[in-house]
C-alpha cells in the first residue's frame, strides 16, 4: 500500500508553529515511504475564512520547502459531496432528521450533569422518522453499545465506550455539513491512508471513525502529536514571542533551521540534533515520535541557525540578505560589495536580522555615517587623529587593498612610529566604522574598499 498523508490546515490566520510542524512530520513520513503529501484548505468557516490567510499559509508551505503532491483541495468546494454523503447516510437509515433546539440540548446536558450522567443529547428524534424542515438538522445514529477503538500511531491504544458520544451532527439547520463530516469525506475520496495531527483532535477521532463505518470506507491511521509549550509550560502562544512561522522568517531564521528545530522538536533520532533534509527524510519513522508535550526553545533555534547561516554559501547569503537590509530602512547593498562583508559576520551572526545590524556601518552612505559620541570623545583625541591622519596617509598610496597589504602596511606603520597596535586600532576603527565594533581592523578596511575607508577617514578628522 502507497501511503498519502495530508496536512489540512483552516486559513483562518497564520500558519502557527504547532500546525507547521504536523506538517513537516506529514511531510516527511509521506517522503519517507515514497508515498503522497497532500494539501487541503479546510475553508468552510466563511466568517473567518479569508483569501490573506489562505495566501500566507501557502507563503509559509513554501518558505519551509514543504512541497505538495497535486493540485490543493479547498474544502468549500466540495460541499456537494459532503451532502451526498449525509443524505446516503439518510436513505440508509444510518442518519436521522432531528428538530431539537440549541436551547432544548442544552437542557439535556445540564439534567443529565444533575443526575451524574455523561452530559449528551439524549436521542428523542433517533426513531421519529422526521423529514427535512426549518431548523432541523441531521445527526448520525451511533451505535449504542460497544467501544470504538484505534491503535494510534503516537499515543497507542485508545478505546472509546460508545455510550459516551452523541449522535453528532452531520448537517446544520442551514444546510452546511459539519468539520468531522466533511473531514471524513474528503479525506477518503482524496485517499488518504495516514493521519498526523496534533492531540486537540483526539476527541474528534472516535467520532470520525464511527461516520467511516457508516459509509463503509476503509479508516486511516490517526496519529496524535502532543502540543508545543512556553517556556513556562503553558500552551505556546503570542505572549511567547512569535508564533506565526512566517515571523521567524522576518526575524532572520533560514528555513533549514526552522525545519530542523520543529521536526526535532517532538521527534528524535538518537542525540543528534542537526539534521540535513535527506537525513530527516531518511531517519523520520512514527516510531520515533515522543509522547510528552514539547517546550519551545527560542536559544536552540537560535544555535542552530546560527549552525546553518555559517555553513551557508556567501553567495545564497547575498540573494538572501538585500530585503532585511530595506527593512531596515537602507538600499539594497550592490552584490560584489555585499560578498566582501559576508564572510566576516558569518561565522558569529545567530539570525539574518542580527547580520545586517551589525554589518549596517558597511552599508551606510559615508556622509550618513553616525559616530558613538562617547567612542569619539574617548578615542579620537587630537593625538590620535595624528595616528589616523598618518595612517591616512599611507592607505591613500597603496598598490592595492587587499586584505594581506592592507594589514601589511598597518604593522609596518606600528613599528616606524613606535605606537602599540592598541593605540591605533580603536581610533582608526571609530573613524571608519563610527563604534568599537567592527571584524579585524584590516579585514574591515579592505572590505569598505579605499574610496569609502579614506572619505570616512577625512570626515573623522573633521570632529
């Protein structure tokens, strides 16, 4: 048997970090098995359903590279074989009109908490044999006794007594099939054999699986994920930091890393913590999926994509960096320039947005650049604005400003003046870089380029 796996997300918002990661572990056990991914937009909320949301969980799908089989299933359009669904079940007598109110239901529950009983709908229109009308809607006729049992794939063994579940609704008073019912549907037609969610659904299970036999289809393997916590144990949500996938995007994390960090996250492989794609889709087996809620690390993803920026190529760097260097408000850098800087805050930047605060006095127009007053007063002293203006001097005469001559005529001027490296380093590198800040003095020079270093030296000087 092929397997299929589908992630079924609701465009009623971003695509948060637990819905991601259900669907990188779909993802990889399809790619795992040589089977199917599937994706379906469950949109039949037509209140909270909007075209935005629909746009940024694609955005999200694709940004984490989690490519789909097919062509996308949105739910809204299938409504007509959700119906025909109920109303086979009706002809069959599987399912029943029923004219009860919300209000009357409720009533229902509330005796039977009184009376110690589990609090359902008690089933008075199951025999009354009612047909369409205003308000009514139709329900499933579950079975009485017996239990409805799974083996699931995270959490193992679990068996509901049927008594326990209501007659649940198939199709509202205003014509529209129910989630379970449409979920159900779908899921079989589009031949899905396996499903990963997370664990709020393992209420809806039993009752999916009593409207499969109802319709004689074949029922997939559920598997349940626990949920994602704070740092606090509590559910993760916005008072955590992001929660939108696409956020961490903005805030510079690579997408290997995202997706490394969320499927170790819940998932293992003995201790190793990094993981190339191919070894995920190699290694991932349900297995290996732990059953203990998850605490969201924000340090660990960090290290890792710290991990993943340094082993990146300069050149991706450089497609990757232009748009957090205008989200700061600056030009696209010019790309040969940007490659110069790269290598120098690759190996110690831990996310792209922290890469281009750093490197921003590369980039700043040199009439634009801003000196930390309290570095300027302490080191750019008339006696060392002499340094600086020798120094100038010399840089200005160079054959070329390659890093080696560079740093070559900066070690030669130390030993003719009889100054500490000390004693020139941090006014020269004030001068050019307008803080204390900066990769080794030489490296930064070299990279600003002679035109640059020489015209932020003057400006200096100028103090």
């Amino acid at each position: 048997m092929s397997i299929v796996t589908r992630f079924a997300p609701s465009p009623t918002g971003y695509l948060h970090v637990g819905g991601a990661r259900t669907a990188i572990f779909s993802w990889l056990l399809a790619r795992h098995e040589g089977g199917r991914f599937l994706l379906r937009i469950e949109d039949t909320d037509r209140e909270r359903s909007t075209p935005e949301a629909t746009r940024a969980i694609l955005d999200g799908m694709s940004w984490l590279g989690l490519e789909w089989d097919g062509e996308i299933c949105y739910q809204s359009s299938r409504e007509e074989r959700h119906n025909a669904a109920v109303d086979r079940l009706l002809a069959e007598g599987k399912a029943y009109w029923c004219e009860c109110t919300p209000d009357e239901v409720e009533a229902m529950r509330e005796r039977a908490r009184a009376e110690g009983r589990k609090p359902k709908y008690d089933g008075r229109c199951r025999e009354r044999g009612l047909g369409p009308g205003p308000g009514r809607v139709v329900r499933l006729k579950a079975p009485l006794d017996g239990a409805t049992s799974y083996e699931d794939m995270v959490k193992g063994y679990i068996s509901i007594a049927n008594e326990e579940m209501d007659d649940l609704i198939l199709r509202r008073s205003d014509g529209s099939p129910t989630y379970n019912l449409a979920v159900v549907v779908d899921d079989a037609e589009m031949g899905v054999t396996h499903v990963l969610r997370g664990e709020d659904h393992v209420s809806n299970t039993p009752r999916q699986i009593l409207i499969y036999k109802a319709l004689g289809l074949p029922v997939p393997r559920f598997g349940h994920v626990p949920m994602i916590l704070g740092p606090d144990k509590k559910k993760l949500s916005k008072r955590h930091g992001a929660t939108s996938v696409f956020e961490y995007h903005h805030q510079g994390i690579l997408p290997e890393a995202m997706v490394n960090y969320l499927a170790r996250l819940g998932w293992s492989s003995g201790d190793q913590e990094i993981f190339s794609r191919e070894e995920l889709v190699k290694l991932f087996t349900v297995d290996n999926l732990g059953t203990s809620a998850a605490v969201f690390d924000m340090d660990k993803l960090l290290w890792l994509n710290a991990h993943y920026i340094k082993e990146s190529s300069p050149e991706r760097l450089a497609d990757l960096l232009p748009p957090f260097y205008e989200a700061q408000g600056m030009a696209a850098p010019e790309r040969d320039y940007l490659l110069k800087v790269v290598p120098h805050y690759q190996p110690r930047a831990k996310t792209l947005v922290e890469f281009v605060e750093n490197s921003a006095f590369f980039f700043t127009p040199d009439e634009a650049l801003a000196y930390d007053q309290a570095a300027a007063a302490k080191f750019l002293t008339p006696e060392a604005k002499e340094h600086v203006r020798a120094i100038r001097d010399i840089l200005k005469d160079l054959p070329d400003f390659e890093e080696a001559t560079v740093e070559a005529a900066l070690a030669a001027y130390v030993e003719s003046s009889g100054a500490s490296f000390k004693v020139i380093a941090q006014p020269l590198r004030v001068a050019v870089t307008g803080s204390t800040r900066s990769p080794g003095l030489h490296q930064t020079l070299s990279a600003l380029g002679r035109g640059r270093t020489l015209a932020r030296i003057e400006r200096a000087l100028a103090l």
